[in-house]
C-alpha cells in the first residue's frame, strides 16, 4: 500500500508534469525524500520551482521551494516564525502571497512584493477569522480568496495592498 506521504509527493509531481511544466527527464520523477507531509503545491514563476507548504517541524507549516532540475530545498520566507499555508503568484511574476496564522484573527493573508520584498497583510475583522486559499485575478490588481469572517463563509477580493475588501459571494451562512 502506498502512503499518504508518497501520495502527496506523487500528486505534487504528477500535478506538475500535467501542467506541462517539465520534471526532471520525460517521465515525472520524485523531487524531495524527506518525508515530510507536503500540501497546496503551486508552480513558481518562470516555472522552474514548486513551492509547497510542508510541517518543518511538528508545530511549524512553512512554505518551500524546490527547483525541479534537482538542487536543495530551502524555506521561502525562512525569517517568518508562523504557520504559513496556500502559496500563490500573480501570473507578471511580480507578486507572491499566502495564508499565515497570527493568533487573533487566526489566518490573515500576506501580500508580498517581490521585488522589492515589501509585505502587506489582509487582516479580517473577526477574532477566529481566517483567509485561505488566495489566488490573483489575471490583469489585475486583485487577490481572490476564501474569507471566513463576521459575514459568514464567502468567497471575496481585495486589491494587492490589502485594501478595497469586495464580497464576491454576499449572503449569510456558508457559501
């Protein structure tokens, strides 16, 4: 039987070589061994890199990169001591932003810059709140994510410095 662990890591791989991105040779090959649990894989800009969220240690989820022609897997944002989850890029390659916990509210959701590394955060209204899965709008400004805050469950927006919060799935209860 095949583990959840080995499952995780194939998906990743296969996910990659669907894309068309190319793994390592023609056939999809297994790009980390560290057994580690590894989840929301996404393909960094250029396509060159996936970059990962995966348990560091038992009480830390950091983001990842590793590049696909081989080399050594190193932490994204290794100076940030919270949970990181959910990685996204806008498709210009300019911008990068996750999920991080932050006590109250639980999940905010950092924007980041990265050229010149400047950060920005999201932080939704409720104490128990969090912002997960973000995803940039292509030709946009806009980040899109699912939002579960003083309004319910919805699916919202809002633009790369964190402001101009737009309800996309406005009604009460989950969405």
């Amino acid at each position: 039987m095949i583990s959840f662990r080995s499952r995780a890591i194939a998906l990743c791989v296969c996910w990659v070589a669907l894309l068309g991105v190319p793994a390592v040779g023609s056939e999809p090959k297994r790009i980390t061994t560290d057994g580690t649990l590894k989840f929301a894989p996404v393909v960094a800009p250029g396509g060159r890199e996936i970059v990962y969220a995966a348990h560091e240690s038992p009480n830390l989820v950091a983001l990842f990169r590793v590049p696909l022609a081989g080399g050594a897997v190193e932490r994204v944002h290794p100076d940030v001591p919270a949970h990181q989850f959910d990685p996204a890029y806008s498709s210009d390659g300019e911008w990068h932003c996750y999920a991080m916990s932050s006590g109250s509210p639980q999940l905010v959701l950092v924007l980041m810059e990265l050229s010149g590394r400047k950060s920005i955060e999201f932080r939704p209204r409720d104490a128990r709140a969090t912002a997960r899965g973000p995803s940039f709008l292509p030709k946009s400004d806009r980040v899109v994510f699912a939002l579960s805050d003083t309004q319910g469950h919805q699916i919202a927006s809002v633009n790369r410095r964190g402001e101009d919060l737009k309800l996309l799935t406005q009604s009460a209860g989950a969405n």
